[in-house]
C-alpha cells in the first residue's frame, strides 16, 4: 500500500516558503496544486475574527499559552526514561490500558496493529512549536501498537459554530489530547516499554484511519472519523509503543448509508467544501474534498469553522438503541432522521454568546 505522506497535507504545503528548495521540489512534484495552496500561505486566520480589538485582547490570551504547555509535556513525556526494568505484561491488558486512558481523561480508546503503511512516510515540518525541524525527515516505523483515544469536545462551545466559542472547544480538545498522551506515554516507559505521543503538534501517522481500525467509530462524509455516542464531536490522540496488546477491530453501525441520507454536513458547509463523492485510500472509505475551500472559511471567520461537526446528527445526539438497529436500515436511519429535523433542523446553531466571552457594551470598543 501507498504511504501517507505528512508533506502533502495543506498545512505543510502552505507552511512552504516560495523560492525555497523545499517549495520548488514540492511543486514540481504536485505542480496542480500551487496556485491554490499560494492563495491560502502565511495567512494567519486567527487574525480575521469579526471581533473588537478589546475582545481580542481580553480573549486570545485564554489560548495563547496553549502550544508553549503542549511543549512542556510533550518534551516531559519524551525526555522520561524508560524502566530497565521490564514488567511483563499479557496481551489481555489492554482492558486494563483502555481504563488506565480513560483515567487520564479519554472519552473512548481503541488499540490497534500498526503496519508500515499505517506511519507517514515524511514528516511535513509541523512541529515547530517544539523546536522540532522536521520536513522532509523520513519516519522510520519503530513501534508495533497504538492506543488511540477520543476527547469529546464542549458541546455549547461547538453549537456556536462557527463563532470564537468553537475555537475555544477544539483548542482545549488539543490540550486534553496532549496531556492524556503525555501522561500514558510515562505510564508505558514506566513499565519498561517505549512509547511516543502523537497530538496537535507532532504525529508520525494520521489518526483517522488508525481511530477506525482501532473500532473507535467510522469514517463520515465530511472525512472526520464520526463516533456513535458523540459524532465527531472528538478530537484524536495516540499514543505508539512496543508493547503488544490485543488488538480491535473495525466496526461498522451503517455510517455509510446513513450518510448518504444525511448530507447535512455537505448541505451547511459555506465553503462547499465536502462531496458525496468517494475515494478510497488503502482500502478505506473517504470522501472527495477541498481543503483550500475549507480553509477559505477559517479565513473569512477566524475561527477553524468547525460547522461540519456542529451539523452531524451523531453529534447532537442519536438514540442509540436506534443506532444499534440502524446498520442495513433504511428505516431506521429516516427514523433517526427525521427525530434529528424535528428537534434542529438542519442544524443546531445557538447565536448567543456564552458566559466566558460576553462583554459589557461599554467594553466593546474597535
């Protein structure tokens, strides 16, 4: 199988300096994708939220902070030595693993087999903010599991989508998954296996196709890997070590067909970003899509949009005795459906701010 290739994704592409070395070979290489990825590069979208000037000085400050403590725990976890001293632990741990995360605040873990095709084969030079210089660096597979656990985000901070609120629930998403993996990564060193984190700032392998073979939910339309009980709703961490467990496997409930039903997230997307149309990368089911569209939208709001997650019915909540039920039928997933249309419409947007952001009129200055 093909490997993932880190630099290929948009922002390693648009982290690219025109009239470098690296620029020139990358489009050389994917020379139809240069004029788009340059009318999104070195763009800061933070920088275009529809807010007063004494809402960004007040506010930004809540998350600014955020990569400098993902460093500290992430040089923490990678600088902790490994036990010489070896426990010796049975396959059938992994229960006991999966509890362990959860201790340390997963929402859902799964375990799954890494394979050579499961790593990137480059990193794409997304580290810098562990001063780590990486582009171009060839990953080499060292490890043989990986734990992989959701974080479910605030669900009145992603209602707000696209406002600053749901910058807000995906940043502190980041940090619960940087710290959860922080602190496993420690516990496995501890029992005498090595063991590496993959969070918002470094992966050596995308995360969505491990969460499905990790049977921790499947693939939607909008490309997010979508959980029975909350959608995606979730942000994705792992964790990579040598220690061999039991592993999961895929389970698919009829996401698929339900889709196909649904759109909704396709339907409310501004950019028009998402297709009904698949692809198929290493036997796995995606979805066409255009990130330089979606992107387009983080410019325009300042925030990461965050709409697609906001619209998915899972996200708000589906019975799941339906949901049990729903895998081959059609009935039930119209049923699903139309009790979703009934309480939300096409989709769940509450307008007013929320208690952390609001502002007295008089404070509201340019």
């Amino acid at each position: 199988m093909k490997k993932y290739d880190e630099r290929e994704t948009l922002f390693s592409r648009i982290a690219l300096q025109k009239n470098t070395k690296e620029y020139e070979e990358f489009y050389k290489k994917h020379p139809s994708l240069k004029y788009e990825d340059d009318q999104n590069r070195n763009r800061n979208f933070r920088e275009n939220l529809r807010k007063s000037v004494s809402f960004k000085e007040q506010f930004f400050p809540i998350i600014a902070h955020n990569k400098a403590f993902i460093k500290s725990i992430f040089l923490t976890a990678r600088n902790y030595d490994v036990n010489n001293k070896r426990q010796k632990v049975p396959l059938n741990f992994s229960e006991n693993i999966k509890e362990i995360t959860k201790y340390f605040g997963a929402t859902n873990v799964g375990i799954t087999k890494l394979n050579a095709y499961s790593y990137y084969s480059h990193s794409g030079g997304l580290s810098n903010a562990l001063n780590i210089e990486n582009y171009n660096r060839k990953i080499v597979p060292r490890y043989i599991t990986a734990i992989v656990f959701t974080v479910k985000m605030d669900q009145n901070q992603i209602n707000r989508a696209p406002n600053f609120e749901e910058l807000l629930a995906t940043e502190q998403g980041y940090l619960n998954v940087a710290v959860i993996a922080s602190r496993l990564t420690m516990y496995l060193k501890s029992l005498g296996y090595k063991a590496e984190q993959n969070n918002s700032e470094y992966y050596l392998a995308p995360l969505v196709p491990l969460a499905y073979d990790a049977g921790l939910g499947e693939i939607g339309m909008l490309n997010h890997l979508v959980t029975k009980k909350h959608g995606d709703n979730v942000r994705l961490g792992a964790v990579f070590t040598t220690l061999k467990l039991d592993y999961d496997k895929p389970e698919e409930f009829g996401l698929k067909e339900f889709c196909k039903q649904c759109t909704l997230c396709l339907m409310n997307c501004p950019s028009h970003a998402i297709t009904h149309k698949p692809r198929i990368v290493n036997n796995r089911h995606f979805y066409k899509f255009d990130e330089n569209k979606c992107f387009e939208m983080w410019q325009k709001t300042g925030t990461d949009c965050g709409i697609c997650i906001q619209s998915c019915p899972f996200t708000q909540g589906v019975d799941q005795e339906k949901v049990s039920k729903m895998k081959n039928n059609k009935k039930v997933m119209k049923a699903i459906l139309d009790e979703h249309f009934e309480k939300y419409g096409r989709r769940n947007y509450t307008k007013e701010e929320l208690k952390i952001v609001r502002m007295d009129d008089d404070d509201k200055r340019t």
